[in-house]
C-alpha cells in the first residue's frame, strides 16, 4: 500500500456497530492497509479465524486492545491469566502491539495500586517477549485514573517501561489522552530516543464533552486538538507506524460506518497527513 493513506488504520471501536468480518472488509475497500482490532470482535469470530480473515484482506493488524487491569488487590492470578491470553492472540494476529491499560484504584491507595502494576508488568514481560508481542502503555487522561488508569502521562509511562527492552515495552500516544500535557513535546522526544513508541492513535477533544466523557471522543477536526503539531512531534521522534483512528461516540457509532470511514480518511489527510511527511 502506497500514497496518502499508507499508515492509516481503522481501529474497530470507530466502527462499534460493525461485525470483525464488515470492518475488515470495509478496511480493505477503503484501500487503508491496516486494521486495529478490540478484543471483543476477535473473540466473536475466534482468534485463528480472525487473523485469516485480515491476511486474506491483504491488512495488517496494527494493535490488538487491550490487555492491562492489572492494578487489583485481589485478582492477580485472573489478571495475569487475562493478560497472558491476550499476549497469545497478538501473536496469532501478527501484530507486535498489546495496547496496556493499566487498571484503576480499587482502595483509595494510589501508590500501592501503581506498585502492583509495576510488579505485575515485570511479571508479564518474560512472557511477552517469548512470542515477539510488545506492551504498549496506554497513558489516559487524569480523568480516568481512579477507574481506568494510575498512568496520567507519558512520562510516567515511559518510567514504568525503563526497566525493560524498549523491544518488550512501549508507550502509546494517543491524542485525546496526552494533549493537554504540557510536558508533551518532551516526552514524545523521550519515547522516540529509547524506540519505544508503540502506536500513535488519533481522535479529537470535544467541547463541551458528552454527559459521558468515556464516549466524548470525537472525529478529527470536530474539538480542540492541534493534530499537526502533535503528529510533527511523532514525525521528529521518529515513529514511521500506523495511525490508528479510535473514537468512543455515541453519535459516530450510529453514523453508517462506510460513512464514518469517508470523514476519516478526509479528516487524516488534511489534518494529520502533511504534518507526518512534512
């Protein structure tokens, strides 16, 4: 795959409505070369299955979300077990990418919960590296740390990462979580140095937010998000991956998704793609 859309990737959260088989399918008509795939639609085909029907479109699978979770006091053994079984199924789809979310507060203790995710994280690494599938941290926005993720910003993620080979863990850039930081020039400079960009996942911040912030993702263009200057740091870094579009919308789910895919492809060549080759 060549020209404008060479790295752009439909994650399957954009298009919630759809089947793994319409997504691949519309993925590969849409002439985009890669595919980002949730859990839930793998399972729903099985993982062999899945992974025969993105080769057998010609796609590549950018990411697999997600593992992670791994921040509870009393599920250790399900959460690694979890985890384990989502190393496997990267594997099997071919991607090189575990999108991480590291888990929530589950006792008002901020620091333990983070300790356990550290610990854990080592744990998995050995494992991992096995069969060739990078973890890669997903920083979310402070909002959703009691519930979601104890890692806020790139920089804590890339110190939860240092102890290991930038080959076995990574971070992910993703705009609607990172780009309010204003550390951020620096720590995508960081991550692009030590070769642990994992993925650089692309929607926008809407104002005002839904009622939901979970579901306030919008499509480029639609919110407040500069794109081209945080897909210039990611140039500058280095990173020359997919761009994966992953958008939580009420509003875009209900939108016929061959419709939704259209607006994407407009909205990454206009606000995303010149400043990726710039």
């Amino acid at each position: 795959m060549s020209g404008q859309f060479a790295r752009l990737s439909l994650n399957t959260m954009t298009t919630k409505g759809w089947t793994l088989r319409e997504a691949v399918e519309a993925t590969a008509a849409a002439g985009l070369p890669a595919i980002g795939l949730w859990r839930d639609r793998v399972a729903e085909a099985g993982v062999d299955a899945a992974a025969k029907m993105v080769r057998d479109n010609g796609l590549r699978v950018s990411s697999l979300c997600r593992g992670g979770f791994l921040t509870g006091v009393d599920d250790e053994g399900a959460a690694l077990d979890d985890n384990r079984r989502a190393i496997d199924e990267a594997a099997t789809l071919g991607t090189p990418e575990l999108v991480i979310v590291a888990g929530g507060i589950p006792d008002r203790d901020l620091p333990g919960a983070r300790a356990r995710l550290a610990d854990r994280l080592a744990r998995l690494v050995p494992y991992a590296a096995e069969r060739d599938v990078r973890l890669a941290l997903e920083p979310l926005h402070p909002m959703f740390c009691a519930d979601r993720a104890v890692i806020s910003t790139l920089a804590q993620a890339l110190d939860l990462a240092a102890p290991h080979p930038a080959r076995s863990v990574g971070v992910v850039v993703d705009t609607f979580h990172i780009w309010w930081d204003p550390n951020l020039a620096e720590s995508v400079a960081a991550a692009g140095a030590a070769g642990r960009i994992s993925a650089f996942q692309i929607c926008d911040w809407l104002v005002p937010m839904t009622p939901d912030p979970l579901v306030s993702r919008g499509m480029m263009g639609d919110g407040v998000i500069d794109f081209g200057a945080i897909a210039a740091l990611v140039r500058d870094a280095g990173y020359t991956g997919d761009v994966e579009v992953e958008i939580f919308n009420e509003t875009v789910w209900a939108t016929e998704g061959s419709t939704v895919l259209e607006v994407m492809k407009q909205r990454y060549r206009d606000l995303v793609a010149p400043a990726l080759t710039g």
